[in-house]
C-alpha cells in the first residue's frame, strides 16, 4: 500500500464512523450498555416516584368592553380601552405583587400548609411574600385566540385549593380593578380641578393685561392708525420720487448752462431752454420777422423806412430771446433751491411717518402677542374641561366594563402531574442513548491508540511496545526523577521489559547488536525509553549507552554527570581518552558514554570517519550498544547516525502525535535507508498484558513476513 493511498485512508478513518462500526460497537459493549441503561432507569423510577401529585385547575372570565367607540385619553388614565393590548395589561395586573398580596391575605393562604414555608422559623411579612412567590409559580394565564376571554389556571398539591384559587382570581380582580380606577378617576377629577382654577384665573389676568395695554397706549383702532401710517408713507415715497426726478432734470440742465459760458448759441440748444414755450413763441416770431425782412430786404434798400422797422423788428426779438434765456437761467437756479428745501422737508415728514409706522407695529406685535396668549389659554380651558367631563364618565367604569366569570373550575378528581407512563419512557429512551452515547464516547477518546495501531499495521512497520504514562509524572524536564518513578511503577518496568523482548525476537531480521533511539519530536520521552531500555539489557548483558544527541543531551542529567564530563564530543575531538569519557553505573553491568560539551557544528562531528570507527569498536566489545539519537523533525542527525547501526526504533508521544506527523516520519526514514526497526507509543493510557502479547506476535508476523 502506497504512503499517498494511506494518507487518504487515514483522513477518512479519522472523519467517519459508519453505520457497520456502529452496530458492531453496540453489540461488543451490549451488556455495558445494558447495566448501566438499567442503573439510569432505576434511578429514573426512584426519582419519579417521589415526585409530588400536582392537580390544575382553570377557570375562564371575560375582560374587556365591547364597545370600541369609548376610549380614555392616555393624560387621564393608565387604563386604556379598544387596544390590541388590553389583555397583556389586564395579565401583568394580574401577575402582580400587589394584587397577588391582596390574593393571599383574603383567602389567608398563609395558613395553608402549600404556603406555609417549613424552615427556619420567619417574621410574618416574609412569610407572606414566601406565600405570594409559591402563588405565582403555580398561577398561569393564557389569552383565548383573539377574544377577550382568559383562562385562569392554578397548580397546587391540593385539589380543593387549586379550584379555590382558580375561581377567586377573577373576581377579586373585577374589584381589585373597579376600586384602581375609581381612586385613578378621583385623583384625576381633583387634578384636573385644581388645573382649571389655575387657567381661569390665568385666562382672567391675560385679558386684563390687553385692556390695560391697549388704555396706556391709546390703542383704540390700532389697526386704522397702521393703515393709515402705511398710506401716509406711500405718497410721501411718490412725491419724493417725483421731485427727485425733478430735481435731477433741473441739476442736468444748470450744469448744461454753466458749461456754455454766456454762449447764447449755446444756451439756446439747453433741453429746458429749447423747450419752452415762451422760447418756442419768441423763435416762431423771430422766424417770422427775418423772412419778413428777407422780402423787403429784396425790394428796398437799408435807407427805406420799411428795411429798417423790419430790422429793428428782428433786433428787438433776439434781445427779448436773450432777456429770456436769462430769466429762464435764473427761473431754473430758483427752482433748484426751492426743489432741494422741498426734498429736505419731505424726509423730515417720511422720517416721522417711519417712526410713528414703527411704533405702531411695536404695539401691534404686543397686541398680537397678549391676544395668542388669550387664545392658548382658552382652547387649554376648553380641552381641560372636555377631559373633566371624559373623567366623571371614568367614575361610572365598573358599571359599564362587561366583567364577568364564563366558566368556574371544578375541582379536579385526576393529578395534571407528573405524567408518570411518559416520564418512564423518556427515561428509559434518556438511558439507552446516554449509555451508548457515553460508551461511545469513551471508545472514541481511547480509541486513538487503536488508530495508531492499524496506521502502523498498515505501513507494515512493527508496534515494538506500548509505555504507559508514569503516574505522577508533571514534567518532562526532570528525566531522572521521572525514570525513579518508573522503577517503582510496574505497568511501566513491564512494558520496558516487552520491548527488549521484542527486540530480541526481532534479532533474525536485524542483529540488533546496535540500537538506536529517536523520536517524531522534540519532548517525546526517547530520553526515558532509551536509559530505561539500556538498563533493561544490562539485566542480561554487557550494556554501553550513547547520548548522540549533541544538540540537546540529556541522559547526562539522567546519571547526575556533571556538565565538565568529558563526552563523545571530546573523543572524536581527540580531546579526551575514552576510559574518562566513560562512566560505569555501580552495581549494573551498564556503561554510558555521554555527549560531552555541545559542539558548533555537531553534523560534522558525527560524520567524522572516528564517529563511525568507535561504534563499529563498541559493537565488539559490548553486547549491546544503545545510541539516543536527536528526533527526525528537528534535524537530520539521525540519517547519518542510522548508516552506522543495525537498527532504529522510533518513540512517538501518543498524547502529541497526529497521524500525518507518523506517517511522513516513517515515508522519511524509509527514503532515507533507515533500518527501521518499529515504533514504541510512549504515555499511553494504558497497556493490558492482552495487549503485549498481542505487540510480540505482531512483530513475529511482519518478522517471518
């Protein structure tokens, strides 16, 4: 089988549990399953069995009016009418503290032994508020569809007092809510008086202060003395626009005038002087008079009589044409001032209408803001006594709200609880699937040791041993005092022990003379299991442990060397002679050869020709040579360690493992050439004797395979 078809099945058998599986798991655990469904049962009956006989009783009353035209306005009262939610406000009235007090002290529930708290001895408000707790645990209220009916119902142990309180809710509710809207409605009316008085006499003062204002100010016709104000303005503004015009026209032409310099040709062409009437009539004349001389001037000569009168016509009209231009010139400098005196009066006259225009809308927004008040006041009145009326109609609510019981509950012959046939079989159905679920769960967080062993079953690569944990083992840091504990564990001293058998049974395949240890990673306890399985040999025979893990030693730690113990680093340095690299364990037939002083470069230490030539000379002066090795997944030192062994076991820490990590480590290794010789799970939950003669025959098979 191929590494890429085992990933694939490997993913899958992690994700699925089939129907098969299953099946099969219920049968092999059925009597687990069965004793303890049978127990669950058992306590399940005991536990209904105690349970107390509940009886329910209901009754059915009726709230509401039917009559969706009256409604109160939400300022007067809390208790509104026609709204959908009615009934929600009617149930939480119901439910509460207050009314459920008044419940239990008329119907003196606190003598009831139900209500009666039986501990230590309480004061009797305590014991009251006990009672109204226990009343309200058992009182339900459920609306009808979509009517105003509601159905009252209450649990107790007694059936008389579950029909007693049924019937007494309604009602005591039916007064209960009279009497709160009656003492609302009273509270209102005398609100609602007292606010009255205040606007009347607010209302009162308010129109005493217009006629006041209106006296003062002598603002009788207000409105008339603004019209005309506004009138006033109005032509004041037209003659003045007039004049200015005016005005204008006279400066134009006084400037035409002054610009002419005595020129009377020239003051002849002014726009006002050209004209005039009485320049148009003295021009027509003179027009006249010189064709008139023009004539006679062809007849006679200058001595005639006629030549002269006509001339001295024509002279007497130009200078009657001159004295004018000068009068009209003199007219036009008066009418400049008068003009300018004019305007200056009508500001004076515009600027004492603004004024008067001005106060007078003073006054006015003065009046419109007393009257608004006036108004607000009354429309205020109005409402407020509109709300009064709406109020003594609130008075007569117990009269007019169709309150009433429908159905009375009786008193109940049968318990409403416990359904006892239906408890018994939600136990019984509650114990079987707990069971299995239970039992399945604990095959499945056991069962990742089962998973590992069919993986490596798979990859064909032997399952040498199962380590169980060391019980009371925090820590793998301190290895020698985890290993102390081993020896006194003996579930841990047997797994060690059948793993040197394994190994030894292994020894056709592989001589096994020269073992070396890894691990998948670092912490995975290769350390433990290789000091361990080192003195497990040296039970047998001659035993040399190697630590050539120059880059994380540990067993120096293990043995209490210290850390100036020259090492294996020093010997193939050439820095140190073997025999004081060497440290014999007192009493054991185990030598141990530490690492030494961390190198810079451990790679080329170990690929030195003196690496290879001491284990070869170890191998034949020892039985059995024990190298721990660095793990596969931190560096490569184990591909170089392994061409120079007969064989390397792999220690996997089955709490860390996860099945893609075991597989590439194994795919690795075989690439590589490594004589893999199996793999040791290490912290196991636990190895059953079954299960370690199960490991030796499985090695034997892929042995002879």
């Amino acid at each position: 089988m191929s590494i890429e078809t085992i990933h694939e099945h490997n993913k899958s058998a992690e994700v699925s549990f089939d129907l098969t599986d299953l099946v099969g798991f219920i049968w092999q655990k059925k009597l687990r399953i069965i004793l303890s469904s049978v127990a669950i049962v058992c306590a399940g009956i005991y536990y209904i069995s105690g349970l107390p006989m509940i009886y329910s009783a209901s009754s059915r009353i009726v709230l509401g009016d039917n009559d969706p035209s009256f409604s109160l306005p939400a300022v007067v009262s809390d208790f509104g009418y026609g709204g959908e939610s009615i009934l929600d406000t009617y149930i939480e009235f119901i439910r509460s503290r207050q009314f459920i007090g008044g419940v239990v002290d008329e119907m003196e529930l606190t003598k009831t032994p139900e209500f009666k708290f039986t501990g230590r001895s309480r004061s009797p408000e305590e014991m009251r508020e006990y009672a109204i707790d226990v009343l309200l645990n058992g009182l339900t209220l459920n609306k009808i569809g979509d009517t105003y009916l509601l159905r009252i119902s209450f649990e107790s142990k007694y059936p008389n007092i579950a029909a007693d309180v049924a019937n007494f809710i309604g009602p005591a509710f039916f007064v209960y809510h009279a009497k709160i809207s009656a003492e609302k409605a009273n509270d209102t009316s005398n609100w609602l008086y007292d606010q009255l008085g205040a606007l009347e006499n607010k209302l009162v003062m308010a129109e005493d202060a217009l006629q006041t204002y209106i006296e003062e100010n002598q603002l009788i016709g207000a409105n008339s003395q603004i019209e005309f104000a506004r009138a006033e303005i109005l032509i004041l503004l037209e003659e003045k626009l007039a004049l200015e015009k005016t005005l204008a026209a006279v400066k134009s032409s006084l400037l035409q005038v002054d610009s002419a310099a005595d020129d009377i040709k020239t003051l002849k062409q002014v726009d006002y002087i050209i004209k005039h009437p009485m320049m148009i009539n003295i021009r027509n004349n003179l027009l006249a008079s010189q064709q008139a001389f023009s004539q006679i001037s062809k007849r006679y000569k200058s001595k005639h009589h006629r030549y002269i009168a006509a001339y001295a016509a024509i002279k007497k009209l130009e200078s009657e044409e001159r004295q004018l231009v000068e009068q009209l010139i003199a007219g036009l400098r008066q009418n400049l001032s008068t003009y300018e005196l004019r305007l200056e009066s009508l500001n004076g006259q515009m600027s004492k209408a603004e004024q008067k225009h001005s106060e007078l809308s003073r006054y006015e927004l003065q009046l419109t803001k007393l009257r608004r008040e006036i108004e607000s006041t009354q429309t205020l009145y109005e409402e407020f006594v509109s709300r009064l009326q709406e109020t003594q109609m609130l008075k007569d609510l117990g009269k007019t709200n169709q309150f009433s019981v429908v159905d009375y509950a009786s008193v109940p012959i049968y318990p409403s609880k416990p359904r006892k046939l239906m408890l018994l079989v939600v136990v019984c159905l509650f114990a079987v699937v707990f069971s299995s679920g239970g039992w399945l769960l604990l095959h499945l967080i056991r069962d990742k040791q089962t998973r590992f062993r069919q993986l490596l079953r798979k990859l064909n690569v032997p399952l040498l041993a199962e380590i169980p944990k060391i019980k009371g083992s925090s820590s793998t840091k301190n290895i020698a005092k985890t290993l102390s504990q081993g020896e006194r564990d003996y579930v841990f001293a047997e797994s060690i022990r059948s793993l040197r058998t394994a190994v030894l049974m292994r020894s056709d395949e592989f001589r096994g003379r020269t073992i070396a240890l890894t691990g998948v990673h670092e912490g995975d306890g290769k350390t433990t299991v290789s000091v361990s399985l080192a003195q497990a040999f040296a039970k047998l025979e001659k035993v040399i442990l190697v630590d050539s893990d120059l880059r994380m030693p540990s067993v120096d730690q293990v043995f209490g060397l210290s850390k100036e113990q020259p090492g294996l680093s020093n010997f193939i340095a050439r820095r140190a002679k073997f025999s004081d690299c060497l440290y014999r364990q007192p009493e054991t037939r185990l030598n141990v050869l530490a690492s030494g002083p961390t190198p810079n470069d451990p790679m080329i230490h170990l690929s030195r020709p003196r690496f290879a030539q001491l284990i070869k000379k170890l191998s034949e002066i020892y039985e059995r040579v024990v190298l721990e090795a660095p793990s596969v997944n931190s560096v490569s030192d184990i591909l170089v360690i392994s061409k120079h062994v007969d064989s390397v076991i792999l220690v996997c820490d089955i709490e860390k493992l996860e099945s893609d990590s075991l597989i590439e480590t194994v795919q690795s290794l075989r690439e590589n050439g490594v004589p893999l010789l199996g793999v040791v799970l290490n912290k196991v939950k636990r190895v059953s004797p079954k299960r370690r003669k199960g490991m030796m025959r499985q090695a034997l098979v892929i042995n002879k395979s």
